[in-house]
C-alpha cells in the first residue's frame, strides 16, 4: 500500500505537535499521577502508556482541544487496567478509582493562603519530595530535573558535567529509596519545609538554566521551562516570605526571562546579548524582578549567591543601551560570587565581563589559567569564549580551531549552527 507525501507530511506534522504537547504536560502528569498512585516510577510509566496512545490514536483523529487532560485521562484508564491486570485487593482498586474519580480536571489547585498554608500544587509537592534529606543533594537534583524538567538522563548528565550512566544510577536509586521510605507525597511545613527549601531553590534554578540556554535538541530555548520555574519560584515567595533567597531566585529568574523574545532571530538563530534589541524585552519582567530584588536585599540577603547574580542580571536590564552597561560593576559582582561558591564557570563569566572593562587581552589570561579544569573539559562555553578572545585579538587560526571544538561539543543544533558560522567567519 502506497502511502501520500502528504499523509506522510501530515503525520509528521502530528508527531511534532505531540513532542511539543509532550514537552508542556509531561511534568504536570507525572505530578498528578504519583499523587493518586504514591509510586513515582508508576506514574513515570502510566505518562509514558498515555503518550504511546497518543502517538497512534491523534495522527487518525487529530489533536484533541485540550490536550492535557487528554492524556490525564488515558492515564488514569491505565492506572485502573494495571490494578485490575495485578488482582489488586478490591479494597486498593476502589481507593484508586475514587482518588481518579474525585480528582478535578484542572490540576493545578490553587494556593489556599491562611496561617498554616497548605499548598495544592502537585508539581510544588513533587519538587519537596524529590528533594527529600533522606536522598543524596546530588540524586535529589537528577530526579527532579528528570521528573519536572522533562530532562532526559543525556540531558542532566551534560547539565552536570557527569557520566550518563552515572546519572541514570542515581535517578533509579532516589526513586527506589522515596518508594521504600514511604515518603509522603507533600509540601512540608515549618523546620522540615526550611531544611528542604535550599534544595529546592538549586532544582529550580537548574530548571530555569535548562530553559534558558536548552543543552540539547534543536531549540535554543524551552520557554515553557522557565516559565513553570519562575511559576513555582512565586509560589515560594508567597509561603516563604521571610526568605531573602527565595526573593532573589525568583529576582534572577524574572529579569533573565525578560529577555526570551528577544535573544533568536526570526530563524531561530542565537542573537548575543550585546546586539538584543533591547525595546524587545518584557518591561513588566525587569520591574517584578527589579522589585524581588529588592526584597532579598531588604531582607539582609544582598551578598548570597542568588542576590548576586540577581544583581548581574540588573545590571543589564538597567543598561537601555549595551554601551550603557556597567561591565566594571559586573566584573565585581563575579569576583564576590566566586569567592563564595568557587568555580570555574563563574570565572569564564567573569573573564567575559572583564573583556568588556578591561580588553580581550586581561580576560584571556583568565581564561587560560582556568581552561585545564577537568570541568570544563566538555564544557563547550569556554572554547566559544576562548574563541572569542582570540578573535579579537587578531589570533584568527588559534580562534576558528576553538569554534569548531565548541561546535562539536555541543547537543544544542542552534548553537552548533552558531559556532560554526563563527568558524567560517574567522577563517
């Protein structure tokens, strides 16, 4: 049987809407589920049952209006046929159906604000379990970027600078231990809410930074990323008040976010931030995270790390024209980040403002005293920035053979498209 270059274009089409619907409501699924089941991995294997389902029913019948609940309802068909197919007690599958019976169609409840808050947010209460003392800091953050990022293990293990299948242990085991711990499957209050908060806050920077600059895949960006991070980041904010942190992650989130439409071209193509039309950023986003800032600092969190790169990201939203910008100031503030979490990517940012403030040469320095760290050897950043630095200083050769070793050590087909131009460029 032939098929038409058109069935076939249209199916294509479908398969590309239900990766994007996949990318949005994957998280949320996965939410809801491990609420009624209290089994993250079944959850994790229902969401997937739902997507099989549609990656053969929606190409015939086309997107359904709400695709979402959608699949929210296959799931929950799955979670009854995998009770009945395992003679469950009659007395676990009615628990079951009534949960699925009971539970609303819109997911995300909302916040329900009194001396006590409770929170109703499934994926708020997936990143505290997640994010569990009983867990390793490391396994903790790999199982939420997995569970609420949408990340695959590639993914994290490149976000991580770690070993693929070392990443896959880890997510494998914190599932295994939440499900033996019996860990409940809730937003903790008080003491226990405190201890965990720090943990969260990292998750959801790392998701925000995953949506930001995407490390793999063909998009340069996940907007739908930093969106549900700057979503719970407020969420945070409004049952830790007190917390100057909390303020100033969401802070950095929301002027970072400002400037989405205006980092790609019409092509999708990267646009560096010095050639960002700067009309283009989202006003309302700078004086939100403007005036988050400011509550970190009134709060006497002004020097934390959060704060800090809060205060860097000001520094460019307050900058109407790219010549405007404080790059000395900037510098500073990556000088004060470093010493008080040490890293080489901090440095590579920081050689990036001091070339700004000072010329290429001064940050090349800089740069070579850190390019031998065993973290950056697959880092792709610091061949693109030594590149750079070479580029301007005239050192043409040395420069393209840096884009090209960046653009081969890139997933992101955006960025490889980027680098290589430069490569091209320069030769």
């Amino acid at each position: 049987m032939l098929v038409s270059s058109a069935a076939m274009s249209t199916e294509s089409e479908t398969h590309r809407v239900i990766a994007t619907v996949w990318k949005v409501e994957q998280p949320r699924l996965i939410a809801s589920l491990t609420r009624m089941m209290r089994d993250i991995s079944l959850a994790e294997e229902l969401a997937q049952d739902a997507l099989l389902v549609a990656l053969r029913k929606w190409p015939e019948t086309g997107i359904p209006s709400n695709p979402g609940a959608w699949l929210m309802q296959t799931a929950k068909r799955r979670a009854i046929d995998y009770f009945r197919h395992r003679k469950m007690a009659s007395s676990k599958l009615e628990e079951v159906g009534r949960i699925i019976e009971d539970d609303a169609p819109d997911h995300e409840a909302a916040i329900i604000e009194s001396l006590d808050d409770e929170v109703g947010d499934d994926l708020l209460r997936l990143i505290f379990t997640s994010c569990h003392p009983i867990l390793p800091a490391e396994s903790r953050v790999a199982l939420t970027l997995r569970l609420l990022g949408g990340l695959t293990t590639e993914e994290i293990a490149r976000a991580f600078l770690a070993a693929e299948p070392t990443i896959g242990q880890r997510i494998v085991r914190a599932k295994k231990t939440i499900a033996e711990a019996g860990i409940p499957f809730e937003v903790p209050r008080g003491a226990e809410r405190t201890e965990r908060l720090s943990s969260v806050l990292g998750v959801l920077y790392l998701i925000f930074n995953e949506g930001y600059s995407a490390t793999a895949g063909d998009d340069l960006i996940r907007p739908q990323l930093c969106d549900e991070a700057i979503r719970l980041g407020r969420v945070l904010a409004r049952i830790s008040p007190e917390d100057s942190e909390v303020h100033a992650l969401l802070a950095l989130m929301e002027i970072q976010a400002s400037r989405t439409i205006a980092r790609t071209d019409t092509k999708g193509q990267p646009v560096l931030l010095l050639d960002q039309d700067r009309t283009r950023w989202d006003a309302q986003l700078i004086r939100t995270g403007l005036a988050s800032l400011q509550q970190a600092i009134d709060l006497g969190g002004e020097n934390a790390p959060y704060a800090l790169q809060a205060a860097i990201a000001a520094c460019h939203a307050r900058a109407s024209k790219a010549v405007d910008t404080d790059w000395a100031r900037i510098a500073a503030l990556y000088a004060a980040l470093a010493q008080l979490t040490p890293s080489p990517v901090i440095e590579l940012n920081r050689a990036v403002a001091i070339s700004m403030a000072e010329g290429p040469a001064a940050a090349l320095v800089l740069i070579d005293s850190i390019k031998d760290s065993p973290a950056l050897k697959s880092y792709h950043l610091l061949y693109g920035v030594r590149g750079d630095m070479l580029s301007k200083l005239g050192r043409h050769t040395e420069a393209m053979l840096e884009f090209r070793r960046a653009a081969e050590l890139t997933r992101n087909e955006r960025e490889k498209a980027y680098l290589l131009g430069r490569a091209d460029e320069t030769a």
